[in-house]
C-alpha cells in the first residue's frame, strides 16, 4: 500500500498537484491496492476515474466509498 501511495503521489506531483494536498485517503489507497493488486496501469486507470468523479461532484478527496463505487460499477 505504501509503494501505490507513493507512486499515486509521484505522478500526482508531476501533474501540478500540490505536494501537501492528498487527494486520496488511506481508505481509498487501500482499495485501490486491493483491486489493482500493484498494477501500474490498473492504478492509474482507477485513479483517473476517480479524478473525474471528484471534480463531477465538487469533492476534495476520494476516499474508500467513492473507490469502492467505482470498482462496482455503481458509479459510471
């Protein structure tokens, strides 16, 4: 989990994120470390998904609910 949230990070940073604003919680990279099993691709395709589904409804972060609904299908 430690290594997705740093890679999570890593290409957040590259981005232009803020290096103190933390997008996902531990809940979410829980989930995210479940699901993917440590994928590169997989991850980055989830969090993508997430990104989107973040700024759909104005929210600051993901967290495992919103991570969760994605790997469901309950959000689209």
């Amino acid at each position: 989990e430690e290594e997705i949230k740093k890679m999570i990070s890593f290409r957040l940073i590259r981005a232009g994120s803020d290096q103190e604003v933390s997008l996902f919680d531990d809940g979410a990279i829980k989930e995210i470390h479940h699901y993917t099993r440590g994928y590169p691709r997989r991850i980055a395709m989830l969090c993508h998904d997430a990104l989107k589904e973040m700024v759909m409804w104005d929210k600051q972060s993901a967290d495992a609910e919103t991570i969760h609904g994605l790997i469901s299908g309950q959000i689209a």
